[in-house]
C-alpha cells in the first residue's frame, strides 16, 4: 500500500479542492474544513472539481508526505454524499485510485474486530 501506517484512517474530502495547494494549504484545509488534526498521521484524499486529479496528504514521524495522481483520460469517480468528508476503507481507496465506482460495488460483510 501507498502509507506505512497500517493503523490511520482514510478521509476523503468530497468537496472540489484547488490542486495548487500543496502541504501547507491542504494541511490548512484538513485543519479548517475538514475538523481533522492533520498531524494525526491519518490520510487525508482530495480531488479537484473536474475530477482528473487526486492528491493524498498524511503525516508521518519526519514530515508531511503528499502523493498524486493525474489522470490523463477518464475521471475518478464521483462521490454520493453531502457530508464535508468520508471515511474511506483501504480497499475502497484503491477502487477509487483504479477507477471503480464505489457507491455502485456492493462489499459483504465481514467479522470485524473491536
């Protein structure tokens, strides 16, 4: 996977984010719009309005990391909610990343430990 920290949790911005921003102004947002603390070490995943490109912030021992991603065709896909963010499984961050609609892909249940 992309991120060291097995245990942080995945949050997806779901309004349209600038991608100029770079580490200070999507920490900026994390912190403002979002109501996260971006030092958490939690990944925070923004795209941009027309939904071409993605960047992911986290936090880890050292410094911020940002990774991104630029489609050259398509668009990732769209998301279904009117909430500021969405907690994202890894395996639904990696749908997204591949461009899979995952409102449309149903997940089973599984045992899920407390």
């Amino acid at each position: 996977m992309l991120f060291s920290h097995s245990h942080s949790r995945i949050w997806l911005c779901t309004t349209p984010t600038d991608m100029r921003c770079s580490f200070n102004g999507l920490s900026a947002r994390v912190q403002h719009h979002l109501q996260h603390n971006p030092l958490s070490g939690d990944c925070f995943v923004f795209i941009n309005r027309s939904r071409s490109q993605m960047k992911v912030l986290y936090f880890e021992p050292g410094g911020y990391c940002i990774w991104g991603k630029r489609l050259e065709q398509g668009r990732f896909a769209p998301w279904g909610t009117t909430q500021a963010c969405e907690s994202l499984s890894p395996a639904r961050l990696k749908c997204l990343i591949e461009g899979l609609d995952i409102h449309v892909i149903k997940q089973r249940v599984r045992y899920q430990r407390d």
